[in-house]
C-alpha cells in the first residue's frame, strides 16, 4: 500500500478499491475491531495526505475515456472516497 501512495498509476486504482473494500468488510464483521482501525485510520490520513495520491485520483477523472469506462471510474472513485472519509468519520466518532 505504500509503493502505491508513493508511486500511484491508473491500473492500481482497482487494487487500492479491492485492499480498502476488504478492510472496511472486515472492521464491519469483526467483533475486535481496534486491530483493524488503526491500520485503516493510518491508510486514510496517507491517502488524503499525499499529494500524488490525490493527482491521480484527480488526473483519472480528467482523462478522456470512452463512456462506459468513465462511468467505472467515476463509480469506483466515489466508492474509494466514501469509504475512506465515512470509516475515518466512524473511527473518531467510536473515540468519544
């Protein structure tokens, strides 16, 4: 997860979706739920930290695809960010 913040490209957008959705799957269905958080929580506050992350997120949706593959796209990146900023929401909501 790292190299991909360091290092983003367009083909490793579904990677980053796939890893995100899976940890998200699993904090949901976990009943010991610190352990997973605060990996999760590091990954969110990186993501939304590093500026290569947010142009390639950026650079994807300005790109000029064909219809359908920009509706993916489009789909996949408000899935990433709703995940990311809802569970990072939910984790300093649970600390209080």
């Amino acid at each position: 997860m790292g190299y991909f913040l360091k290092y983003p490209e367009y083909k490793m957008l579904d990677l980053y979706y796939i890893f995100l959705k899976n940890i998200n799957d699993e904090i949901k269905e976990s009943k010991k739920k610190i352990y997973k958080q605060v990996v999760f929580l590091n990954m969110c506050i990186n993501s939304f930290s590093c500026e290569k992350f947010l142009n390639i997120i950026f650079n994807s949706l300005n790109k000029e695809y064909c219809e359908n593959d920009k509706r993916f796209i489009l789909n996949t990146l408000n899935i990433l960010t709703n995940i990311l900023f809802v569970i990072f929401i939910q984790f300093f909501i649970m600390l209080y």
